[in-house]
C-alpha cells in the first residue's frame, strides 16, 4: 500500500468518516481539506440502487450546471451547409465532416466533446472503435446528435456534463472546482442530484440514493446525507 502524503494524512483527520454532512457543509470541508496546489476538480460519486444488468436501469444522460466546471471544453462538430456554419457562430473550436473522421482515424483525438447532426452518423460510425472507449462518441441520450448544433455547443462550452452508471450503479461526475464558491458548488451538486432523483428507473427497489460522496482531484471523500437529496 502506498505511503500517504502529510498533506492527504492532515486532510484525512479532519473528515469524520462516520459523518453524514449537509451538502453545503460537506462541500465547505472538501475545498477546506483539499491539499493539491492546483486548483483540485471537485467530483461526486452517488452510489444508487440500480441494477446495471437491466437496460431500463442503465442511466444515461446530460445536464447542463449553473455555474459550469471550471474547464473550458473543445467542442467538435460533424456538420455541413449551414449547419456547420451555425456550429462555427456559436463557437465550435472544430467543424468538418470526411475530413474530420480522416483526421481521427490518423489517431488524432484533440477535443472534449463531440456533436453531429443526425445526416452525419453514418459517417461517423466508422468511429465508433476510436472514439467509444473514450466516451466522445456522439449519442443522442446525451443530446450531442441533434440538427440544434448552435445550443449544443452553447450547452457544451456553458458547462453541459454527461453521466452514465458504471457496471456496479455508481455515477462519478464533476461538479467544478476547489476555487468555486462553496454555494455555487452546492447549485451544481443539486442540479445534478435533483436530475438523477427525476430520471429514477420504475423498476428500481429499495433505497435509490445510497450513498453520496464529494471529493477533490487529490482530497479524501466526504459522505453527504442522502436523506438530504
């Protein structure tokens, strides 16, 4: 087992691990504890009472954060005619077709996130090995196929993140940074909170939050009280 750092043993004693905070205390603990010298993502992880195994229980989606993540995001988009040009107005940092999937198939994958009109998907399938084990593939779950390409990339450069349930019902997601407001911290966390407790499966039983646990980049885990959700 690794030797902890001093800085991450300090920030350990001061998270009662039995604890279960209020989210807005638990958030002001996470950028009080968090001992990187960079300014540390700050990520939740809600362990919820899914059973992956089920395609109906398999969630899946996006939702755009009030006050964003801290990270500016390089937006590609697969259009053409006016679409594309409505990609460029509204700040796509790349817009193509063939000349894009070329590029990708060279083994260049410089971008965040990427958007395609429907028209497009049968070319851009041919990069579903490339570009689905890295999470870009577009997909209209998460509101990255669409003809509306100018709001897309609006979402997408505004804050827009996407979830999914891991094999075990876990979501991990950023929900900013160590810098940001401890408030403006907590209005993200119950966007996407108030999201997931929106979109629960019919078919879920027994308790659907689990637990909740914030953290920074290089911070211990602060568990929050479902019952607060």
């Amino acid at each position: 087992m690794p030797k902890l750092g001093k800085k991450l043993q300090e920030a350990i004693k001061q998270v009662d691990k039995n604890a279960l905070y209020e989210p807005i205390e638990a958030l002001e603990l996470v950028k009080k504890v968090a001992p990187g010298k960079f300014d540390e993502t700050v990520e939740v992880a809600f362990r919820l009472g899914v059973d992956p195994r089920h395609a109906d229980q398999q969630l899946r989606g996006a939702v755009v954060l009030p006050h964003g993540t801290g990270k500016t995001k390089t937006v590609l988009v697969f259009a053409k005619g006016d679409k594309a040009k409505e990609a460029e107005v509204a700040g796509a940092d790349f817009v193509g077709a063939e000349d894009l999937v070329e590029k990708i198939q060279g083994g260049w994958t410089g971008f965040d996130v990427a958007i395609a009109t429907p028209d497009l998907m049968g070319l851009v399938g041919r990069l579903g090995r490339i570009l689905g084990p890295r999470g870009l593939m577009p997909n209209p779950k998460t509101g990255t196929v669409t003809f509306d390409v100018g709001p897309a990339v609006s979402d997408a450069k505004g804050g827009k993140i996407t979830y999914r349930t891991d094999k075990i019902g876990i979501i991990h997601a950023p929900i900013g940074k160590v810098s940001f407001d401890a408030q403006k911290l907590a209005e993200n966390f119950k966007t996407l909170a108030d999201t997931l407790v929106r979109i629960k499966p019919a078919s879920a039983k027994g308790q659907y939050m689990k637990t909740i646990t914030v953290s920074s980049t290089m911070g211990p885990g602060v568990r929050i009280n479902p019952s607060k959700i």
